[in-house]
C-alpha cells in the first residue's frame, strides 16, 4: 500500500501524566491503493459492449405519444358514437326495468288488499307492505376530446446499449483502445412476490479480456433480493427496473475499479504526544519526526519518500528507546506504564497506517505482556479491540 500527502492535523487534549501533559494528533492522510491486476501505464485504455434487452430513447418515448394521441383523435368520433348507442340502450334498459317494477308493485298491491286489515296493519308495522321501487334513471356523460400531455419519463426504462456502455468507467484508463476488453450482458430485471414484498434479480454477466486473454468471467445478481415492502402489483416497476440497472452500473464500476485501478482512499491515524519540556524532549522530537515525514509522503516520488522514511524512523526509534526505559511497576516514575501506553499505541497505529501489520502485530505481542501494568479507560479498550481486530483481518 502507497501512501500520498496528509491532509491535516488536529489536536486534542487527551489525559495528564503526574505534571506531563499528553495530547492526541489525528492525522488524515491518503492511501494509494493498488489494484488486483496491474495495467503498465500506457496500456491502461479499454472498450465496452453492452448487450440488453433495453433499446428505449427519450425521444421514441415522446414520438410515440404524439401517434398515441393522434389515434386517439381520429377515433374520437367513433367513441362519442359508441357512447350514444350505449346509453340509448341504457335508456331502453331503463324503461324495461320501470315497467318490471310498476308490474311488481301492481301485483303485489293486489294480493296486499286481499288481506285482512289486521295482516295488512301487522306489514306495514313490519314495513312490509309493497313499495314501488324505481331504479335511477342513466344520465349522459359525453366522453371528452383528447387533450395531449407530455408522458412521464418515470414510467418507462428509457436506456439502450450505448448509454449502458458509457456508464461504464475505470478510473484512470480511456476508451480508445482495446487493451482490455469489457463485455456486458445485462438480463431484464425479474420481479417477484414474497411474503407481500417485491424482490429482484438481474442476471449480468462480466466477461473482461486482457490484451485477448480472458481474465475475469462472472456472473452477478442471479439472487433475488429484497427491493420494496408492497407486492409487484402494488409498485411502479419501470421506475424500479431502472433503479435496479442503476445498481448494477454501479456495482460493475466499482468491481472494475477494485480489478484495475489505482484509488486514492482517505484514512486516519491517531497518535499521541507528550507536550512537557526537560526529560520529554526527546518524545516530543519523535512526535516531530514521525508527524512532518508523514506530511512528505507521496506515492509519486519515490527518492521524497525514502527520505520521509528516514526521517519517520528516527522517531520510532525514539519510541523504541523510550520504551527500554520504563518501569512499569512504579507509576511515580518519568518513565512509567502510562508513557509506555501512548508508544504502543502509537506504534500500532503508525505501523497500521503504513500497512504493516507484522509490526504491529509484535508491538502488540510486547504490550500485552506488560498489559497487568497498563491501566486502560473504556474508550481505550475499545481502540485496542479495533486494533485488534484490523491486525488479525484476513479480507
């Protein structure tokens, strides 16, 4: 891992040793990371082909409404015409079901005054008796001339192959040339229902070959993952198709980085100093050695960079002879288990930002045999576990 410049400096008050005082720096610097497969500089050009079921343009889209409403136009009259026929039936069907129901009602008035007054006072408490209900008569609704509006974009998959194939990017590398060459093959995104939930897959399919020989044949998004809280019939799928593709664009450029490009990524590294002038001038010159060569640190020049190193390793081993003076089992003394707990952290995290993990390993072998002696508050402890755990990181 490569190293570029630091980016700032910050200082915090941390604890009091005895009348030392002992602050924290958080140095924000760049690491250059290297990739899986290195290109030679002037081969880092590269060409996309796309293969998709997707072949929609914004323009097709508006085109095809324009012809929509033009139809829609022309058969206007048509409709209004099938309208009219429709509610002259409806009317027909009217006077048929008025004349049913006067017919029931005429028939059953009859049998009604037939009976006794007692029956017919005994209905009518029941309200029984007969009713001449009449259905609502039908009212025209003339259908309304077409008015043209714009379509909305959100509900179609506007993309093609070529859009497809310029969303592709490696950093680093231009696309006039065939040094790498990048087939995609993106299926139609699949929906499916589970438990009242939409999930998605999109099978797509990465084949890259260097210089003619094929160096990476993958496929992704085979499993169906979770995409929305509604069923399918409940979501508006154009408009989540094309966030799915999104997300497969994206997962595609940052596999294609991590394959073949150089990346320049942001780390932190906290480290700690003793301010106080006599018997701690020598740590306070490590703390200048170690923080001014980390600013000089740059991927590019490498003569800068060996000379940052020189001069990195004066403080370090500032820290290392430090560390052959303390007594850990007298607090009292200059040189005790507090002074030692600032240099092992600061060696762990120093050696973790330059990534070297064996060293840091070891002095985080030599701290915990002395760890009896090295009082830590909460907050410490879980920076040692992260530590830790960034140590023994096998991925």
């Amino acid at each position: 891992m490569k190293l570029n410049y630091l980016l700032g400096l910050f200082l915090f008050p941390l604890f009091t040793l005895n009348a030392q005082s002992i602050s924290t720096e958080l140095v924000e610097y760049q690491v250059l990371r290297e990739p899986k497969i290195s290109i030679d500089a002037n081969s880092r050009q590269y060409s996309v082909t796309v293969t998709s079921p997707y072949n929609l343009t914004s323009d097709e889209v508006y085109a095809q409404s324009k012809v929509d409403f033009q139809t829609e136009l022309k058969n206007f009259d048509k409709v209004t015409t099938d309208s009219q026929n429709e509610f002259k039936q409806k009317l027909a069907d009217y006077d048929a079901d008025v004349a049913k129901a006067s017919a029931k009602y005429k028939s059953e008035s009859e049998e009604f005054k037939k009976l006794t007054l007692l029956e017919r006072l005994t209905l009518q408490d029941k309200n029984q008796n007969p009713k001449l209900v009449l259905p609502n008569r039908p009212l025209y609704v003339a259908p309304l001339k077409p008015v043209y509006h714009e379509p909305n974009l959100q509900n179609f998959v506007i993309i093609d192959n070529n859009v497809l194939a310029s969303q592709v990017n490696i950093d680093g590398f231009t696309k006039d040339g065939n040094y790498l060459t990048i087939l995609l093959d993106i299926k139609k995104t699949n929906f499916q229902d589970n438990s009242g939930q939409t999930y998605a897959n999109q099978p797509t399919t990465l084949i890259v070959k260097q210089n003619g020989q094929e160096k990476i044949n993958k496929i992704f998004f085979q499993e169906y993952k979770y995409i929305s809280s509604s069923p399918t019939n409940n979501i508006n799928k154009p408009h989540e198709e094309q966030q799915h593709l999104r997300k497969v664009v994206a997962f595609i450029n940052d596999y294609l980085n991590e394959t073949f490009a150089f990346k320049t990524i942001r780390y932190s590294v906290r480290l700690q100093r003793v301010k106080n002038k006599g018997q701690y001038d020598d740590l306070e010159k490590a703390d200048i050695y170690v923080s001014t060569n980390l600013k000089k640190l740059s991927p590019e020049n490498p003569q800068i960079n060996a000379v940052a190193f020189t001069g990195m390793q004066k403080g370090i081993d500032i820290w290392r002879e430090t560390l052959t003076k303390i007594d850990f089992k007298d607090p009292k003394t200059d040189f005790n288990a507090k002074i030692a707990k600032f240099i092992y952290f600061n060696l762990m995290n120093l050696n973790l930002a330059l990534d070297k993990k064996t060293e840091a390993e070891k002095v985080l072998n030599e701290m915990q045999e002395n760890l009896i002696y090295i009082k830590l508050n909460s907050s410490e402890e879980t920076e040692l576990k992260a530590i830790e755990k960034q140590i023994y990181k096998t991925t």
